[in-house]
C-alpha cells in the first residue's frame, strides 16, 4: 500500500508542474474541440439525399476530426511529458 501511495505522490508531482499542466490541459482542449466537430459533421440522416459537393468534404471533415481528437491529444502528452524527461535527466547530469 505504501508502494501505491508512492506512486500516486510521483504521479501527482510530475501533473502539477507547469510544463505538464499545460501539456494536460492542450490535450483536453483539443480532445473536447475535436469532439465537438466529430458531433457537428456526423453523417446525414438515411433518408435525406444530400448534395454530393457538399456531402463529401463534410464527411472528410468528419473522418479527420475521429483520427485527430485522440492523435492530437496523445501528441501534446507525449510532447510534454518527454521534453519534461529530457530537462530532468539534464539537471541530474549537472549535479
């Protein structure tokens, strides 16, 4: 249990510096605002023929907000996290 609680402390120190808040919070916001066009371009209902110039890149639309909304939010971690790792193994190195 004390292991757990070790790591939770770990976890919770690495979140709350300022580099991985912001990393954390780019990733929701792009998570969210993907979202909401996911939820704004979906398709057409059945039985309403639409146009297909505008039917079309609607769907584009769609199909890359499905792949950014969770490729944009695991880019800004990663990004975050990793140049966060690479500062402390440099200000270890000094010591």
């Amino acid at each position: 249990m004390a292991n757990l609680q070790s790591a939770w402390d770990s976890f919770l120190h690495i979140v709350s510096t300022s580099r991985s808040r912001s990393a954390v919070t780019l990733a929701a916001v792009s998570f969210a605002v993907c979202h909401l066009v996911v939820m704004g371009s979906g398709s057409s209902p059945a039985g309403i023929t639409a146009d297909l110039d505008v039917e079309i890149p609607r769907q584009l639309l769609h199909f890359g907000a499905v792949i950014c909304r969770f490729a944009l939010p695991l880019g800004f971690l990663v990004a975050g996290f990793a140049t966060r790792t690479k500062t402390a193994r440099i200000s270890h190195r000094k010591r």
